[in-house]
C-alpha cells in the first residue's frame, strides 16, 4: 500500500521508524507492506516510487530539519503538499501538518484534495476536523474512499474506535473528560511538586507533548478539537469548535490548586458534552476516575444501562499517536486490499 506522509513533525517521524521497524510482523500478521513513496515538510517534498529511504529522512531531518539529505533525485525543495498529493501515485495520504484553528489550513485543503484525488486519508491533524468535520465525511463518501482520524482524540488510546464499537447498543448520555495532555502534565507537575506553569509548559513543549501553537493547549482549544470530533462521531452531532464554551488553564493558580489540595479535590481541564458542550477547569475529587496525572487521558461515557465507564491511556506522544495511525491504516487495508 502507498502511503504520501504529508507533515513531518513528531508524529509522522515516528510512524515512519514504526512502520520501518514492524515491517515484518505487519505483512505476516496484516498483509500490510506500507511503502512511504513521499514525505513532505514544510520546505519541500521527497519523493520515490520505489519507497524513501526511511532511515536517511529520519537522519535527514535529525541533521539539517530538512529532508535533502535525500539528495536532489528524490528531494524537490519548494514542492508543496497539494503538489505531491496530486502528483504521487498513492493509495494512502496522511495528514499530519500542525493544528491551525482559524482556517484549518493547510491541512483542510491537503484532505480535501486527497479526497476529491479518490485517496483514502488518515488524519491527525485536527484543525479540519475541528471546522469542517461533517463536510468532509461527506466528501468522504462521496468520493467513495475512507477516512479515519483515530490519533486527533487520545493519542494512542482508542477512544473514538472504543465508543463507537464497544459501546454498541448503550445509550450515552454524556462524556466528559480530559483531552489534552499538556495542560494534564501541566496542572500534574503545578499540583504534584509545586513547579510554575511556564516551567512545566517549556517541559511539555521540550518532550514534543504541545501543539506548535501551545496557546492552543492551555488555552482549552485542543480540548474542544477533540470534544468536538468524540461528539460528532460518537453521538453523531454536527458541531464545529465554535459551537463550544472554552476556557483553558491560564488563570488556575498555584493558590487555586493548594485550595482545591485543602478540599480533597484535584483541578482538571475538563471538557464534557451533555446538552451543550464546554471546556473549563473544574475541582474533582482526587478518588474520581478522571483524576489521571501526567500526560494521561481519561473519558468518562456516562452510558446507559451500563453507568460510567472510563477509558485511561497516554493522550500525547509521537509513538503512542503513531500507534492509532497504524491502527487506522490496518483498517484501510482491511476495507480496501490492494
Ligand atoms: N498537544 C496535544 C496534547 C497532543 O497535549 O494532548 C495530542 O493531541
């Protein structure tokens, strides 16, 4: 299966060393043999029908940030990502560019092209989910092709798959939970050894945990990407991140956080959608299901008959989001063999 890996940040560089390194058990276990025949960055765009040389891009981009370490056959310098998913024979696109929540671009543009060019498109990016979530499913089907964005929600955890497959014939009545691995690290270093939260921030950001735009975490914007996309797939809504109420983390103080410590309760950055959907830090108990720490994520389903049930896993992280976009690719070999 050929795959164009458009966006080559922390979570594209480790699924490329993962699918790299899996390539054995996966074509034994799935029949999958993924060929990474292009890989763009923001500079440019390596190319080769053949396959990239997996490991010169990874030491390429270790090296320089770049991938012309490639040299001048494979690596096109000013080759955009609409380019090589017009131009590059694929089955696959995946679009891992940073989230960018005004327009959702590029990434909006990259899926919709990949769309309307008939790829089937594996999305982490949650900026176009976050804006145009129903249209593109539209356009998904449309065009006839699939598309799954399992590592925009929970990283690695498989919250959305988990929900809609496990969770089959329960009524859910709400979710909530947290979403956002940051300001989970954040709120969990502040509360747990008193450290300052633009120290605990640079750390997240240091450990490749925070969006590009880390505003976007502690600010509660991540949090309501992802409540938007678990509620729109899950209870089969139609909002987009501006339907939600947000506030982020920004105001909670090292006295918020020793007072909520007096009480027994732990502050959070809790999304949740009921009737309406809203991002804010909120007290819970410390004995709550949801008080997870670290960059741990945790949802609640508040389902009927079966009462609350709590999905717990690494929320952040290049390996573990590359394990959910493994998932979605074994998935689309499984519904479209080539
Ligand atoms: N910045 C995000 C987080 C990455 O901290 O949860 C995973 O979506």
């Amino acid at each position: 299966m050929r795959v164009l890996l458009v966006g080559f940040g922390v979570v594209s560089q480790s699924f490329a060393e993962l699918v790299d390194h899996e390539a054995k058990k996966l074509d034994h276990d799935y029949g999958l043999r993924p060929k990474i025949v292009g890989i763009v960055d923001r500079k440019g765009a390596a190319i080769s029908p053949a396959g990239v040389d997996v490991k010169k891009a990874l030491n390429s981009k270790k090296r320089s940030g770049t991938l012309e370490g490639l040299g001048h056959e494979v690596y096109h310098e000013g080759r955009t990502g609409i380019d090589a998913i017009k131009d590059v024979e694929c089955e696959v696109v995946i679009e891992a560019t940073p989230t960018e929540l005004t327009k959702g671009e590029p990434g909006l543009s990259h899926v919709k092209t990949a769309m309307m060019e008939g790829r089937h498109v594996i999305c982490t990016n949650k900026g176009p989910l976050a804006i145009a979530m129903p249209a593109l499913i539209e356009l998904a089907h449309h065009n006839g092709v699939v598309f799954k964005f399992s590592g925009t929600v929970g990283g690695g955890t498989p919250i959305l798959d988990f929900a809609k497959k496990c969770l089959e014939g329960s009524k859910i009545k709400s979710i909530s939970g947290i979403l956002n691995g940051t300001s989970n690290y954040v709120l969990s270093k502040m509360t747990a050894e008193g450290v300052a939260m633009k120290e605990a921030l640079a750390e997240a950001q240091r450990l490749g945990y925070a969006e590009a735009d880390p505003t976007y975490d502690v600010g509660g914007f991540d949090t309501a990407c992802k409540l938007v996309i678990t509620s729109n797939f899950v209870l089969g809504t139609s909002m987009s991140i501006r339907d939600l109420d947000i506030k982020g983390i920004a105001e909670v103080s090292k006295s918020d956080i020793e007072g909520a410590r007096m009480r027994g309760n732990v502050i959070k950055l809790i999304g949740k959608v009921e009737k309406a959907a809203r991002v804010a830090p909120q007290e819970i108990p410390m004995t709550h299901p949801l008080n997870v720490s670290g960059t741990f994520n945790a949802v609640s389903f508040d389902t009927y008959p079966a009462g609350e049930i709590t999905l717990v896993g690494k929320g952040a992280g290049g390996k573990e989001t590359a394990s959910s976009v493994l998932r979605d690719l074994i998935e689309v070999r499984r519904t479209f063999a080539r």
